[in-house]
C-alpha cells in the first residue's frame, strides 16, 4: 500500500530466538496496523524455525527480504558458531542497506550472539558502532538510547571494560551524546527536549568528594550544549534520577548506569534505537534466548514495541 511505513526486520542469530520473535510481530495486529513488515533472512532458515515454532501456517503472508546463507541450513538451535556470526551480520547488513537505498523507511533488530560474530572474526561490538561503519558514519557520534514507555535512556558509552569507558568521558564525547540526544528526541516529535544528565561517580561526585569528573568534565560539556540553546539538567546521581519528572531523556555515563535500570523496569520490553546515524534504526534489548530457541515459547512484546516506536517516529519525521 503506497504511503505506508516499511519496516525491515532481521532476525538477528539464526541460532536463536530471534527469527520466532520476528515472525511473531509481523503476525502481530498492531504492528500490521501501524506499518508494512519486512523480515531479512534466509527464507529455508525461516522456514525451519516457523515450522518449529508452530508458525509456519502463517507464513506464507509474511513478507521477506530474501538474504540467501546456505551454511546455515546444517545449523541447529541454540548454538554458538561462526556461520551463526556471518549470517546475522549478512542480515543486519541486508537492512541497513536497504534503508540507505530507500527501500525500507527503517530498520528493527533481533539480537546478536556477540560470541558467534568473534568466532567468525568479524568486528561487532554492538549495534550502534556497526550501523555506523555500514553508513560511514564516524563512530564516535553514534549512541544508544534505551526506550520503553515514556522513558529514554542514552548512553556516552557502551560495550567497553569500566575502565576503558572512564576513559572515554571527556567533555566532547558528553557534549556529543546530549547532542545526539537531543536530534533524536525531536525526530520523534518533541520540539523542544528537556535533558537530564547523570554523573560518573556515586552521588554525582558530591561536589568533589567522591571524584571531580562532575566537576572538569562532565558540567563543562553540559555548559557547553545549553549556549547551543539545549535544554540540559544536572549531573544527577545515576541511581535516583530516573525517578525525576519532566525529562524527555536521561543521559549516563555508562552502560550499566542506562541498562540496570532498564531491565529492572521493562523487562524484555525495551527498545535499543542507535542515535547518530542518517538511518532509522532500532533493535530490541534482550539476548539470543539460545536456551529456548525453537519451542515456539519467546515472547515478542519488545520486538513488537520496538516496531512500533519505529513506525510512530518515521511518521512523525514525515
């Protein structure tokens, strides 16, 4: 139907839960409602997990970007393997040069098995930094932002030790992620964001006491975006202020700082949108499930979720 959203959905480890969960939200009301939904696969590897999970009656009214990975049709479930690695990444791939092309309007991703990937010895560490390599994007401006309800959560880094990511808050890559931030806040409608931003130490340093980050790094990045006419707030204390109201977004320092509270409060119901990029692209924030692949018991909820925050945020661009 001319005019609607297209979507597309790779499924992400071929070993794992992700083509069920995709299969699962294509054949969602809703998201049929909200979009045209296109899953990225292997059709025979499609086929096998449908079949699997009792969905293969309802198959033939899906639609498929056909991404042909003939060495999986040996792969079984809840494996880790490299052709499990090159698959997934072949799918993601798929997507994003789909949405670069204009093919599809936006991309929504299953999970990856990181360990699969390294065995197949290709560079992953997250989504984010691979959408920007696959659109040339510097890397060093693309972001995560965690969703679910109202909430939104971005990070100044991810998949790195402690150590290294301390590291790697310095005043430009905080300034960059508010920054981020805020262009995603409003290609999602909100013309004017309000943005709360977390410390790197316990009680946001307690003016010094417990570290100066807050003090050297962190305020002047944040001094430096509000002259930018950015509506910015804090440091907080990562462990209270998402209990704060009126904020559009929260920004943290690190990956656990973000992803505790997420998982805490929307389990298995986040959306993962990569912010940075000149593409749509979101991906759910659970794991591969490997433990429960192919039974047909996954549950959906955060695909279908991050489907439609997709959708509603291409139409509201439009």
């Amino acid at each position: 139907m001319a005019g609607r959203v297209k979507i597309a959905i790779p499924v992400g480890d071929p070993a794992g839960i992700g083509p069920e969960i995709c299969l699962k939200a294509v054949l969602d009301l809703q998201v049929r409602a909200a979009c045209d939904p296109i899953i990225v696969c292997d059709e025979a590897l499609l086929a096998r997990h449908a079949k699997a999970c009792g969905l293969d009656a309802a198959l033939s009214t899906v639609k498929v970007l056909a991404c042909p990975q003939p060495e999986t049709a040996s792969l079984g479930f809840g494996v880790t393997a490299p052709a499990a690695g090159r698959a997934s990444i072949a799918f993601c791939a798929a997507a994003v040069n789909a949405a670069m092309t204009g093919e599809v309007d936006a991309v929504v991703a299953a999970p990856q098995n990181e360990t699969s990937i390294a065995q197949a010895g290709i560079q992953f560490d997250g989504h984010p930094s691979f959408v920007a390599r696959q659109t040339r994007t510097n890397e060093e401006g693309v972001y995560m932002m965690l969703c679910f309800g109202d909430t939104r959560i971005a990070h100044c880094t991810l998949h790195r030790s402690v150590k290294d990511s301390i590291a790697l808050i310095t005043k430009d890559n905080v300034a960059r992620t508010i920054r981020a931030t805020n262009v995603a806040l409003q290609r999602m409608g909100i013309a004017q964001p309000k943005i709360a931003v977390s410390g790197l130490n316990p009680h946001a340093g307690e003016g010094g006491l417990f570290g100066r980050e807050e003090i050297e790094i962190i305020r002047p990045a944040m001094d430096t975006v509000a002259a930018e006419g950015i509506a910015v707030s804090g440091p907080y204390g990562a462990d209270t202020m998402f209990h704060m109201p009126g904020f559009d977004a929260f920004v943290v320092m690190l990956h656990d700082q973000g992803h505790i509270a997420t998982k805490l409060l929307a389990q298995n119901a986040a959306a993962a949108l990569t912010i940075g990029t000149p593409i749509l692209f979101a991906s759910v924030a659970h794991g591969t499930g490997h433990d429960i692949a192919g039974k047909g018991i996954a549950n959906p909820a955060a695909m279908i979720e991050a489907v439609l925050r997709m959708a509603k945020a291409k139409k509201i661009a439009c």
